[in-house]
C-alpha cells in the first residue's frame, strides 16, 4: 500500500540593506535583502526543512550548520538539491510542496512563476507538484515587524511518496 510522508517547514529572516534578496533561488528586485549566514532564502530553507521533516532527516541545521565556514554565503538552493537528494535516497520522492510567503514588502506575485519554475528545477519535480502562496499580515509580528526589523517568513507543507 502507499504512503504518504508529511514534513512541515518554517523559517524568517529579517530584512537588511546591503543585502540582495532572494526567494526561492529567484533574485527579487528591492532595497533591501534577508540577513542570514547563508544568502537568507527564507523560502529555500523552509522547503529544505519541510522535506528533510518528511524523510525522517532531521532539520536544515544538522545537515548543513551555520558554525561550519563552509556554509557561510551558501547558495540555499544548492542545499535544498542536496536535502531533496537525501529524500531519494530514501527511495522517496515529492507528491507536492504548498508554500505561503509572508512578506508585506515588496510584492512578490510578479516572481511566482520563476520561483516555481527555479524549485522546480532544483527538486528536479514537473512545476504542477508545487504550489506558492503570498500573504501580507499588515501588523501580526510574523512577516511584518519583528523586533523593530521587517521581517520575510514561510511557512511549507511537503508531502513525499514511496519512489517505487
Ligand atoms: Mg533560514
């Protein structure tokens, strides 16, 4: 019988000038980028934590620490190819990822289709398997202000199948 593997994924960080911004492997056209060790990919880390959860892999931080210089400025889409890898390995592999961006600032549905097209590719997954959703939450402190500091955060749902 088949069965179907859920992982739950969640990760912010805060918006910073200096910084480019990039979503989802996509560079994203603002003043400002994410702050993080790596290059900040909030949506990347999400998706990476959400199937590493499905597999039974632990999480992002195990598999890839942000006190190994090695992962200083790391492109996050790699590491997400590398967690969807470790999924397969497991002879698993993506029934669907469901995302929700939480960003008021800036508008991030005239990226949608490269995001999806640029997962996609990473995954290695025919684009229909992924779905992005953008919320603004205009006050709640969960992609909006954070400590003073505005903040992009995402939350992902994976679901992994049997691979044979
Ligand atoms: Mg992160």
């Amino acid at each position: 019988m088949a069965s179907i593997r859920v992982g739950l994924g969640f990760d912010s960080h805060p918006l910073v000038e200096g910084r480019a911004l990039i979503l989802g492997g996509v560079r994203i056209e603002h003043d400002r980028g994410l702050l993080g060790h790596s290059d900040g990919d909030t949506l990347a880390h999400a998706l990476t934590d959400a199937l590493l959860g499905a597999a039974a892999l632990g999480d992002i931080g195990q598999h890839f620490p942000d006190t190994d210089p090695a992962f200083r400025d790391a492109d996050s889409m790699e590491l997400l190819g590398r967690a969807a890898d470790l999924a397969r390995g497991r002879q698993l592999r993506l029934g669907n990822a469901d995302a929700t961006l939480y960003a008021d600032m800036p508008r991030l549905d005239p990226y949608r289709d490269a995001m999806i097209e640029s997962l996609a590719a990473c995954l290695r997954v025919e684009q229909g398997r992924l779905n992005l959703k953008f919320k603004t939450l205009e006050g709640l402190p969960l992609g909006g202000r954070a400590g003073g500091a505005d903040v992009i955060a995402a939350h992902v749902i994976v679901a992994l199948e049997d691979a044979v």
